[in-house]
C-alpha cells in the first residue's frame, strides 16, 4: 500500500512540474503590429507589441537601468530603416530583486511596448520585409525563461514625400539613459563620433547590465583591433586612430553604412 501512495504522490509531483513548466512557457502572449501600414519614404512608423502576461507572471522592464535583463528588440541590419532611440513603455511597477541586488522595473497585466522606425530617404515604393527578434524573459517569483522570438513585418511603402505629421523630430529615449561617457562626458547621441584619443566608457550605473556584458564577452572572443585600446574589465578602451581599409575586416560594405546614417 505504501508503495502505490509513494507512486500516486510522485505523480502528482512530477504533474505538477509539468504543468509549471508549461504555465512559464505560456506566460506571455503577444502580437506585433504597425500603426500605419502604408508609409511613404522619410517617415516614422511606430511596432507596438501588445503583451498579455498570465496572472502571477511579469516580464522586465524596457528601461535600461531599472533591469540587468530589459526587454528589447533586436533588428537584422538594414539598409531602409532603423530604429529611434529603445523601446517604449508605461511605467513600470518597481520592486527589490535579490537576485540581481537591486530595484527592477517590471510589467503584469496587459501592457504595450512601442519601437519608433525611422524609413531611409531614400527608399522607393514597395513591399518590405523587417527582421528582428523580441527579447524578453518569462518571470513567475522563483525563476525566470529566456526568450528570443524571431519574428518579421511586412512594410508598404507608397509613392510621395515624406509628410509633416510623421517625421522626425521623434523623442529618442537614448537622451534620458546617457549609459555612455566619452572623455568623462555624458554623450546622448546613438551614432556619436569619436575622434582619436578619444576614451570610451561605460556608465557605472550601466556595467552590470547584461546585454553590455554579453557584447563585452563576444568582442573577447574575436579580439579587439590595433586602433582601439581595451579594457573588458574595467569596460572602457581608448580610440586610438583612425582604422585603414585593410585594417577592416573583408565583409564590411561601407555603402551601407552610410546609406543606413544618412537616413
């Protein structure tokens, strides 16, 4: 008889885990959409993710320094658009996470996060598919699962100029975060240039995030250039020269690059 008790509370354990596992799974349902689906060249069109968070579950904040994990989307490299400033939200609740030893901001319920996109000047009428990945976590109060959802969206763009409503400027929250010094400096601008002797760091406030240590670890792994001193620990380096063309790796297309920061 002990045995078949032992087997029926086993059961009910292992059931249990199961059914937990598939609730944090599911924690959070969302669909991606554009607010206007037909745009002319030059103008801004905002993704708005509709989240619907299970009871009991929240995700992170998109706030750079009110999470070490926030929620953000990541963009294939494109030479029509790209994205002003980090993702949107409303404000966000705020409790003690021991985990990571700080206040976090975080989300329950039904929420929305929003991601402004800035179209190229130049882009001709068409349709155009955007690539990215919605980068999140799924947390209940005992643990947190990953996500990184790729996903795509179709663009319509119509033939016309770029109308007064839908143009920059657009608030670029890049402005109110700051997570960048450079000569000690706070710097607001995403594409700001560095000039020779130039030291680059990151923000105190800013060092434990973990997207920056992430990026830190991989540029490790492929080793740093000659014409930048660096610094992993210490998360600053020095830009010390102007880099040639055969200091650049192969697959580099600079017309790209400056189709992209001519936008």
């Amino acid at each position: 008889m002990k045995v078949i008790y032992k087997i029926i509370l086993l059961s009910v354990i292992y059931l249990a885990v199961i059914n937990g596992q598939s609730d944090i799974d599911n924690a959070v349902k969302y669909n991606l959409e554009l607010n206007r689906k037909n745009v002319n060249k030059g103008e801004v069109t905002t993704l708005t993710a509709n989240l619907k968070i299970l009871k009991n579950y929240y995700v992170y904040s998109s706030h750079p320094e009110k999470s070490l994990s926030p929620s953000y989307i990541e963009w294939e490299d494109s030479s029509y658009f790209g994205a002003v400033g980090i993702l949107q939200e409303p404000k966000p609740k705020t409790k003690y996470d021991p985990m990571f030893e700080m206040d976090i901001g975080y989300h329950t319920g039904n929420i929305q996060f929003k991601q402004d996109l800035k179209l190229g000047d130049k882009l001709k009428p068409g349709s155009y598919s955007m690539n990215g990945t919605f980068v999140y976590q799924a947390c209940d109060p005992t643990k947190c699962i990953p996500h990184w959802d790729e996903f795509s969206i179709l663009l319509k763009v119509q033939s016309g100029p770029a109308r007064a409503d839908y143009i920059l400027p657009v608030k670029n929250n890049f402005n109110n975060y700051e997570l960048i010094l450079v000569n000690d400096k706070s710097v607001n601008i995403p594409s700001f240039q560095v000039r020779p002797s130039d030291k680059v760091t990151v923000r105190e406030k800013s060092k434990k995030q973990l997207r920056i240590q992430d990026a830190l670890n991989v540029a490790e792994q492929y080793g740093f250039p000659d014409w930048v001193e660096v610094s992993a620990k210490s998360m600053e380096g020095v830009f010390k020269s102007m880099p040639d063309r055969s200091e650049l790796p192969s697959e580099i297309n600079e017309q790209l690059v400056v189709e992209l920061y001519s936008k």
